[in-house]
C-alpha cells in the first residue's frame, strides 16, 4: 500500500500528508474481502484469491490493514483469515 510521509508547507506552516502516487486505495477490493468473510468462518487465502480474481499479493496489504484495525483475524501463520465483530459492524454502516 505505501508509505505515508508527513510533510510541513513552508511559509503556511501547516501540516499536510502526501501518498506516493504508486499508491492508490482500491475501496472496492476492500469491500470484495470484507463481504467474503461477512459468514465468519475462516477463509484461505487461496480461496480469496480465487474469488475476488486477484493475485494475493495485491490484496495481502489490504488484509494486513484489517488486521492492524482489528477487523480480521489470522490463523495458521497468516493462511487463514476470520473476520471479527469490529469487522461485521463495519461492513453494516449505512452506505451514503
């Protein structure tokens, strides 16, 4: 996903946060994950990847980041994700 540095602009002394350009979120993979975890039940990576059509290595950062969020888990060294109940009322927000 990228690294984000904070940076300072000179002479209006305020703070902004720049994101490589590399880096763009993609919303809807993150929904396509959540939603297929959405049952509970543990999911390999392999059948998410098989499921969302994408290789594992352009959604491993987003399972990384629900993990730090605390919305999935992971089991047996990371090849196996839940998602937790912080998770669940995520994906029940209303949608604008």
């Amino acid at each position: 996903m990228g690294e984000y540095t904070k940076t300072e602009s000179i002479g209006k002394g305020s703070l902004s946060w720049n994101r490589p350009k590399e880096s763009r979120l993609n919303w809807n993979l993150f929904d396509q994950v959540l939603e297929l975890l959405k049952d509970s039940q543990w999911h390999s990576l392999n059948e998410i990847e098989e499921k969302i059509s994408l290789p594992k290595e352009e959604f491993a950062p987003v399972l990384k980041l629900f993990v730090e969020l605390g919305f999935i888990s992971r089991m047996d060294e990371g090849s196996k994700v839940r998602i937790k109940p912080l998770g669940v009322e995520f994906l029940e927000l209303p949608h604008e």
